[in-house]
C-alpha cells in the first residue's frame, strides 16, 4: 500500500475518544475554532492528563474529518502541543499553544510552518 494510502487509513481507523485506560478524572472534551485563512475550522478536542500534576497530557484532535493524536505540556494556564493534518496536497504541521481559564475558555493561536499564526478559540464542553 503507498505511504500515503497507508497513512489515510491509519488516521481513519483511530476513534475520536478517550482511549480505554484513559483516567475519567483526568480527561476533558473541547470545541475549538481556528480561524485559517480559508475560513473557520471547527477542531473538537480531547486531552487527558498524564497524571495529577497535570504537567503533561495526551489526547486527539479532529481536524477536517481525520482524527491526529498528540502529546503536550502544560505550563501553568498555557497548553502546547502539535498536531499533523492531512491535507489533499500533503501533510501540515501545526503548533498550538491555548491557554485555558478557570471558566473553560480557551484562547490561543495555531501556527503553522511559513504561514501567519492563527488565532484559535475555545470552551471545554463537558468532562468524558
């Protein structure tokens, strides 16, 4: 199968949900919005605490239809990670860095290699 097939039905196959061992206590849903340069992009969100420190995380994004896992790190309100987004032309890598208040709302900004940061926004939804 070529790389790219392969990688499309890998990134299909993967569930948007909290992974089975994934701690309840530890693991929020969002709903994001990135607004790119062709228009508003609608990204839900999942994150799950590494452990009661809080200082690293894991989760999924769905970005266009597909599903990216990803690893972060937290620093105090401010949340970091990448996730890769397949793309008809090939495979973008975006940086995201969202701090989220007390309250659930996230702000924030996707950046993108040799592209304007966009700005993202954002509320948690409820816990999984």
């Amino acid at each position: 199968m070529p790389r790219i097939a392969a990688a499309a039905a890998e990134a299909a196959s993967v569930r948007f949900a909290p992974d089975p061992g994934d701690d309840p206590t530890l693991t929020a849903r969002y709903a994001v919005r990135i607004d790119s340069p062709v228009g508003a992009i609608a990204v839900p969100v999942i994150i799950c605490y590494d452990d009661a420190t809080r200082a690293t995380f894991h989760g999924k994004a769905k970005v266009m239809g597909r599903v990216s896992r990803f690893d972060g790190r937290r620093d105090g309100a401010l949340h970091a990670f990448g996730v890769s987004v397949r793309l008809p032309f090939g495979v973008l890598d975006v940086r995201l860095e969202a701090s989220v208040a007390a309250d659930g709302s996230v702000t924030g900004h996707a950046i993108a290699p040799n592209r304007r940061p966009m700005v993202l926004t954002g509320r948690r939804t409820d816990a999984c």
